[in-house]
C-alpha cells in the first residue's frame, strides 16, 4: 500500500498542507506576539494540529505538531526569531505542547479511522440487506445462485459457489458450473466439522477459500464456498460472510420447504379429483348402466314372446353412446392435462367442419332450428379437424341441451384481425356471474343442469382443444337471452394452390 504512487501523493500533500498550515499561523500570529499570553497562541497551534488530522493522516498532524512547537519557539518565545531559549521553563512548555500535538493527532485520525469504518459497515449492512430482500423474492435455487454470486463479484471480485445436500443426501454444487473433485473433498471436510474453514486456494495461489456451514433451522444443509482474491479479502469480513451464508441457508431453506408444501397440494389436489372422478363415474355410468340390464332384460323378454324388439335395442344402443361419450371425455380430459396430446394439423375447410358437426348431431338437435350464418369468404385454416369439430358438437350439444324445445340454435362466423371466431348461442335461461367465472373448470355444471346427463367435462375439453390450437374460448351471457360460446382460431398465410393440369 506504502508503494502506492497515489498514496504517496496525497501522504505529501498532507504534509504540505501541514508545514503550509503552521508557517501562515506564524504570519498570522506574529503581530501578536507580546500583547497576547503565550497559552493563548499555543492553542492556535494544538486548533491546527486537530485540522490537519481531520483533514489528512496522522503522520501530517505529528508533523504539524512538531513544526507548531518549532513555530511557536522561533516566533512567540524570546528571544525572538531564533531557537535559543531565554527562559528554561519554555522547555515545558514546548514538551507539553508536543505531547498534547501528538496526542491530539493520534484521537483525531483514530476519531476519523472509527467514522469512516461506521460509513463502511453502514454501507456493507445496505448491501446485504439489499441482498436479502433480493433472496426473499427468488422462487427457484438457480436464482439464489446467481444473487448470492453477483454479490460477491460487487464486494471483493470473487465467486460463490453453493454446495447443497439433496433430498438423497448427496452434496453436490448448485449453479451451471460443475463440480470439482478437490472442491468436493474440501466441502465434505467443512460440512463434517461443522465450522468456518479458511484456507489458500490449492488452484489459484492469489486466491483464498473461504467455506461456510449452511445451517438451517433443524439440520447442516450444506457448505457456502467463496472463492476471494487475497489483496480483496478485507472486503468482506467473517461476521459479514456468516451473515450472508445465513441468508443463503434461510433463503434455500425456504424454497425446500416451498416445494415441499407444493408437492403435498398436488397430492391432496390430486386425491379431490380422484375423489370427485370417482364420485362422478358412480353417479353418471351407473345409470345408464341399470337402464341397459333393465333393458336387455326386456329384450330377452320380447324376443322370446315374439314382438319387435327395435325400440329397445335403439334405447340400448342410445345408452351405449352415452356411456362412450362420458368415457371418452375422461380419456380426452386426461389425455389434454398431461400435455401428451399431439395435435394434426392440416389445411380445412371451416364450411366443412361445420357440416360434419352438424351431420353428427342431426338427431339431437331435431327439436331445434339450427341457423348457420358462415361469410361467403371464409379462408381456408390449419388446425386438427378432429379436434374442431369435438369443440362444435359439444358446444352445439350444450345449446341444445339447455334450450328449451323449438328454440333456435344459432351458428355464427366472423373474421378478426388474425383470427377467425365462431359462435354458438342458444335461447336457454342464461347463467350467472359465478357460474360463468368457474365454468370452464373440470366437473363445474351449470346451476340449471338438473337431471341433464353429463360429467361437466365437455366445456373443459373445449378450451384445452382451443388453447392448444392458439385460440381462446369464451362465454357470456346474451342480451336478449341465452348465452353466447366464442372460441378463435389463429388464421396463417394460405398455402399456395398446385397448378391445374392442363387439357391435352
């Protein structure tokens, strides 16, 4: 540090300022001299002293201290302007002066060392507390890693590196750099005595390792590692580097636990809408099901008597259906969740889609007039017809399933800018603002369902099948009755036609 070119310089001007400081109180005092007591001056000179200190080191106010004794013998004790001594008793008082000189250099400058160590830790102290509140918003370990590892890098240029005991037990290093054998075998050593750990770095000779216990609040999770360069080690003290590894077990504590409590909601979610799966098969699939064995059983029956049986068998097969479709909208639900679904797009047709929905529905929707309003030019669209037209016949079901009979059922399409949108709305009874707002959750049935059959898992399916696609599906309630089902599809560049043959 002595060798420093800038530390020397600001060493000399403290020193010129010192020797400059004494001979201007000389020049000042000087008319004095004779009118005033000596004591008096002499204060001028300690008052110099203790600016100089303040000011610059303590070497500059020892100078000043001395030069002031000299000053005050040359200018203030007779005989004048000369270093002889007239009266003996001065001795005292040039030794006084000196002692009280250099005692006041030495209080100041410590004075100052202590003001400036304040500021330091001060400013230490924000840092970290900076990083604290940084560590209680992390929501993953990767983000606890690179805080802790930037605040280390702003401080004394090094690097952290957090060493963590998983959930099998094994320590291994958190963050994208790997760990090293030598390393490893250090932190296992620091973690097994349970202590701070300071020690030169065995892969950089001007650097040290610095190993701190992560203690959590029932157990040792695991080793905090800096890795600080020797001339920036006092940049970061012990109690500050305790202070930081107990930040990082806290915070790394806290996202366990976290995950933890995560883990255990799934499960209990989980559990609920096993519970509720359950509750809804044995409600919904059992009474079909007695309706089958009561109508087979009638069957066999008729058949043996000799009279027409057609009636019973379309009763059973329209049964058989329903139980298909609940078990396919089970197998549907799964299937989208798991995000296992793979979509095949391909370019169609919207008119078409529509048709073969309609086509598929011709039964069901026999008590209602169907009005299908479609723009001449629609364009053609890539998305999975399957799936699309899986949206159209539940949406188109529903209407007609909550609409009274003989009520219209109305089929819209429109083009917005991107996409195109297609409606469904019925003249049903309409539904409220909190069924509306949990409607398209799994197993959520309208307040007016009653005994319309169903699991309350088509409106699910729908937006999966729709958000999947790119698209977005809505429900609000008309104003003149009923609701209105939107759901878009994304419209992309169209693809290019392949040329006509040409007639031979």
């Amino acid at each position: 540090m002595t060798g420093n070119p800038l530390f020397l310089l600001r060493s000399a001007r403290g020193y010129i300022a010192a020797t400059a400081g004494v001979a201007g109180l000389s020049l000042l005092s000087e008319p004095l001299a004779g009118r005033v007591d000596a004591a008096n001056v002499v204060m001028l000179y300690l008052l110099l002293v203790v600016g100089v200190a303040l000011l610059s080191s303590r070497g500059a106010a020892a100078w000043c201290a001395l030069c002031g004794v000299l000053a005050f013998d040359v200018f203030h004790v007779p005989p004048r302007l000369s270093l002889r001594v007239g009266d003996m008793q001065y001795l005292v008082t040039f030794v006084v002066m000196l002692l009280v000189g250099l005692l006041l250099a030495h209080l100041t400058a410590r004075l100052r060392a202590q003001a400036a160590a304040a500021a330091a830790e001060e400013e230490a102290v924000r840092h970290q507390y900076g990083l604290a509140r940084e560590l209680a918003g992390c929501i993953e370990v990767a983000q606890v890693c690179e805080a802790v590892d930037a605040f280390v890098r702003r401080e004394c240029s090094g690097h952290a590196r957090i060493w963590w005991l998983g959930r099998d037990e094994v320590l291994q290093a958190l963050g994208p750099d790997g760990a090293e054998e030598v390393r490893r075998t250090l932190v296992e050593v620091a973690l097994a005595e349970g202590h701070t750990r300071e020690m030169p770095d065995p892969a950089d000779p001007g650097g040290r390792l610095l190993m701190l216990v992560l203690e959590a609040p029932r157990r040792r999770r695991g080793v905090l590692l800096l890795e600080i360069p020797v001339v920036r080690a006092e940049r970061l003290s012990r109690s500050r580097a305790e202070a930081l590894a107990l930040l990082v077990a806290t915070a790394l504590e806290r996202l366990h636990y976290v995950g933890v409590a995560q883990q255990a909601t799934v499960e209990m979610e989980r559990e609920r809408l096993r519970s509720t799966l359950l509750a809804a098969l044995s409600h919904d699939i059992r009474t079909p099901l007695t309706v089958l064995v009561g109508q087979a059983d009638a069957l066999y029956e008729n058949e043996a008597r000799g009279m027409p049986v057609s009636r019973l068998a379309a009763a059973m097969r329209e049964q058989a259906m329903h139980m298909s479709e609940l078990v396919d909208n089970l197998l549907d639900m799964a299937r989208l969740q798991s995000g296992r679904l793979q979509l095949r797009r391909d370019w169609q047709s919207v008119e078409e889609i529509v048709g073969a929905a309609t086509a598929h529905l011709e039964v069901r929707l026999q008590q209602h007039c169907l009005r299908i309003e479609l723009p001449s030019d629609l364009p053609l669209l890539e998305f999975d017809a399957v799936l699309i037209e899986r949206v159209l016949c539940n949406l188109l079901e529903n209407a007609a399933k909550y609409s009274p009979p003989g009520s219209t059922v109305h089929l819209r399409a429109r083009l917005l800018p991107g996409m195109l949108q297609l409606m469904v709305e019925d003249d049903g009874p309409g539904l409220s603002a909190q069924a509306l707002q949990h409607l398209f959750e799994p197993f959520q049935r309208g307040e007016t369902a009653g005994s319309v059959p169903g699991l309350g898992l088509g409106l699910s399916i729908c937006r999966l099948i729709v958000e999947a696609h790119g698209g977005q599906l809505t429900a609000a309630n008309r104003v003149e009755g009923g609701v209105c089902f939107a759901f878009t599809l994304p419209l992309s560049a169209q693809p290019a036609l392949a040329p006509e043959p040409e007639d031979v």
